[in-house]
C-alpha cells in the first residue's frame, strides 16, 4: 500500500525572505537549507522583489542562500495570483520590512543584557 502525505503549505512574506537572505532566523534558515520533505514553500514574485529591495547594504545577501531559496520554493507570480499588477516598492514598505531587523536586534540586545 502506497501512503501518500500531504506537505504542510508555507507562505514565505517578504519579511521572512529579508530575514532569510540576511541570516537573521535560524529556524527558517535550517527548513530552507535542509529542503524539508514535509513542508511546500510558496511565495510570490512580489515578495521577493520586496524583501531584495529593501536590503540597503546588497553586498550582505548571501547568494547561496538567495539560489537554495529559488531553488526550494515555488514562486507564484502576483499578478496571475491577485489578478491585479505588482505594486511599486515604497519607502514606507521598505521601513516596515526593516523594522523586522530592528525589533529582532532589540530582542538580542535585552536577552544579552538579561545574562
């Protein structure tokens, strides 16, 4: 008898791709890297687009890491998706995505200072 599983579904959001292709979350870093047979990553042109563009110092994305993400991932396209165009990267959605890396420093600051 043949046992089929169905693989868990995981939207990658611009904000997890940022975190990824700058090293900042071991847990993602380790389901993307190690290609787990359990879970179907998914994320759109869109939010890759985002999470790139609002990386100010380019030279710090690990480009393994960007082709592994390529690699794994199966990227929809947001226009066919939403049925509407892919919208322009703004300033203020660069500063929201940002943001994530700014609470993730506060977070380790205070666990060091905790120690």
């Amino acid at each position: 008898m043949i046992e089929h599983k169905t693989k868990q579904r995981m939207y990658l959001t611009a904000e997890s791709i940022y975190k990824f292709l700058l090293e900042m979350d071991d847990k993602l870093d380790t389901l993307i890297l190690c290609r787990s047979s359990e879970v179907h990553l998914i994320t759109t042109d869109q939010s890759l687009y985002e999470a790139i563009g609002s990386i100010e110092d380019k030279s710090k994305i690990n480009f393994s890491n960007l082709v592994k993400l390529i690699e794994v991932t199966e990227i929809a396209s947001f226009a066919q998706s939403m049925k509407k165009p892919r919208k322009i990267l703004t300033d203020k959605r660069v500063e929201d995505i940002r943001g994530l890396k700014k609470e993730i420093s506060k977070e380790i600051d205070n666990a060091q200072k905790r120690k």
